[in-house]
C-alpha cells in the first residue's frame, strides 16, 4: 500500500553514521518505493532550541539538504524542505501545544538528557520540541514515519496528541495517527568509543563517529581506533548484548552491505579482529565517500541548494497550510 511519509533532521551539524543508517538511508529506500509520497524536512525550528550561531544554522541547514541529496533522495520525487520557511508549523504547534499535556512532557526522557542537571535553565522550546514535531507529522497525514530508536518516544507523544484532539474536539478522524517506522535491527548506532552511548552530533569527541563529511583516512583511521574488546571473534548472537562495542560495529558492517547480522558473524567467524577492521573500513568507505564528496560539491553552490528548498517549501506549504485552515475551524477560530 502506498505510504504518505514524512520525516526530519535536525541541521545541527556533525551529520554521522548514525543518522545514515538509522533515518537517511531508509528514506531513500521509502523514496523507492512504488507510489509513495515522501516529505523530508530539515527541521531548523527544532534546531534553534539550543543557541545556534547564526551563520552556522545557515550553513548547517544547507549541509543538511546536501546530505539528502548526496543520499539518493532526489527533489523531483519527493518535498524537501526547511521547516522554517513554512509558517503552518509553528502555528500548527501552538494549537497542539494546548492539547498535550505536561504529564506527558515530562516523561520525554530526551529532555531529560538534554537538559541535564539544571532543567531549570533549558529553553522552553527544547521542553515543548515534541509538540512542534507532532505538528510537523499531523500537519501532512503522514502514515509512516521513518526514524531510529531515540525517537520512539517522540512518536508516540504524537499520536496521543492526534486522538486526543480527534477525541475532544468529536472529528474522529481528523489528525491520522501516524505509524512508526523504526528499524528491528540497526535503529541505534553506538558511539565507536562507548557501545553503551550513542553516536551523537554533540559527542565532544569526533573520533566517537563518523561524520558523513569524513574522507577516507578519517574513515579508516575511526574505524582503527573504535574500541573493542579481548575477547574471540562471536560464533552467534548470543551474548553479544554484552558486547555493545562488537554488535555495534557488526551492526554497522550488516546495515551497510545489507546483510542481516547471522550473515556477518557467519563470514567472519574464526578471522581476527584486524581483519574484520579493514573490512569494516572499506564497506564504510564505499558508502560514505561518495556522498562526502557529493555534500562537498553540492555546498560550493548554495543557490542551488536554496532554490530546492524553496521549492520544496512551496509544495508543502499548499498542504500544512490547507490542514491549519481546517484545524482553526474545527477549533472555532
Ligand atoms: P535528529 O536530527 O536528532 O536525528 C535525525 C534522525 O537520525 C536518527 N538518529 C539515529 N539513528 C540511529 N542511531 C543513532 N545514533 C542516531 N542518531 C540519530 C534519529 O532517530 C532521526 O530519525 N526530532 C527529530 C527530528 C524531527 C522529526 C520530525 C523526525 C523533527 N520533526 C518529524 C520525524 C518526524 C531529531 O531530532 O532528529
């Protein structure tokens, strides 16, 4: 059946391995697929609820759009677009705002981490981040939503946020309760220095990732230094969630050759370690370079990466626009 999607990245630079193989890469799969519609937003809104530097936010959402494109996703097939430049979704999020509830705001674990210690001095917009990402998804009627693990939690917020306006306000089936598209297998890539962390933009340190800007000798010199452990090369799966930092870079090597991870355990059973590493690296380099050398070009010509979110920006106004409209009638504006 053919599927409305919609999904987002943040433009907060550092894009990594983990956003690739936990949200871009299956964009591009769902793009493939027949008859979809797919809406991939650089959400630069949800950016700005931690201090952004100006001219960094401007390069960061184009960087942003360049990894889509780099990736496979193509403008002519799908919407591709900055949040910002559609003003239905910071209207949208005000309306919704009034239907979540705190109590389920502030079991949002995310916040909890962001925040850190003194919640006190975090933004109000980084409380309310899930609300302005339900708007994103319920202004489109997106039936699938394609993302990795950490943002379950998200997902879920908005669904209740959508039956329980649907519910209050008697139009059963206004908003669409959106399905999550989360990966079995490979929707959380770790941190190659900590198993037990996620890779992350914000990890202070840059060996802990792969950015998709790296070049080869990044790549291999990451991979070289990516933490293992003494023991033997895994015969099977079990037990390899006590082994974060080995299912991890298992993990890695399976999603990019697009094998399940029986497959790679199988093929490097009874080899050593050093040999699993360069394999590792050049299955990374493979896929990553290319689209780094691609991010690089596609940057040297901001016009074009502006014209396409402009136009982007166009087609999804029409519709969030349309959807605001009904919403403020329902609600009796
Ligand atoms: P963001 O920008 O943090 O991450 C973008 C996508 O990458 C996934 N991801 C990972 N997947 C696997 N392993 C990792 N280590 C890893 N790190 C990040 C994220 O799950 C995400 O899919 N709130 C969202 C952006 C957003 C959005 C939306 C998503 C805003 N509105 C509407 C979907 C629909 C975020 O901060 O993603």
């Amino acid at each position: 059946m053919a599927k409305k999607i919609f999904s987002g990245v943040q433009p907060t630079g550092n894009l990594h391995l983990g956003n690739y193989i936990g949200a871009i890469k299956n964009f591009v799969d769902l793009q493939n697929e027949k008859n979809n519609q797919c809406i991939f937003c650089v959400v630069d809104l949800h950016a700005i609820t931690v201090k952004q530097n100006p001219k960094e936010l401007k390069n960061n959402i184009r960087e942003t759009t360049a990894a889509f494109l780099a990736s496979g996703i193509e403008p002519e097939k799908n919407i591709i677009f900055n949040q910002s430049l559609v003003p239905a979704h910071s209207e949208g999020s005000w309306i919704l705002g009034c239907v979540a509830r705190m109590g389920w705001l502030n079991r949002m674990t995310q916040f909890k981490e962001k925040a850190g210690k003194d919640k006190e001095k975090a933004s109000i917009g980084l409380y309310i981040y899930p609300v302005l990402m339900a708007a994103d998804i319920l202004l489109y009627d997106a039936s699938h939503v394609p993302v990795g693990e950490d943002q379950k939690q998200h997902l879920e917020l908005s669904r209740d946020i959508a039956q329980k306006f649907n519910l209050d306000y008697e139009c059963p089936n206004f908003f669409k309760i959106p399905e999550p598209l989360i990966q079995k297998n490979f929707a959380r890539i770790m941190s190659l220095k900590d198993g037990t962390k996620k890779m992350s933009k914000s990890d202070p340190s840059d060996l802990s990732r792969i950015n998709l800007k790296d070049n080869k000798d990044e790549i291999i010199n990451k991979i070289k230094k990516a933490k293992t452990d003494n023991d033997s090369m895994p015969k099977d799966e079990n037990n390899l969630n006590k082994r974060p930092e080995i299912e991890n870079l298992f993990s890695i090597y399976s999603s990019l050759s697009n094998q399940n991870l029986k497959s790679t355990i199988d093929q490097f059973s009874g080899k050593n370690f050093s040999k699993f590493k360069n394999d590792l690296a050049e299955v990374v380099v493979e896929k990553i370079t290319p689209i780094s050398n691609e991010i690089k070009r596609l940057e040297k010509d901001p016009q074009f990466i502006d014209n396409i979110l402009l136009n982007g920006s166009k087609k999804a106004e029409k519709m969030a626009k349309l959807k605001v409209e009904k919403l403020k009638e329902i609600i009796g504006f």
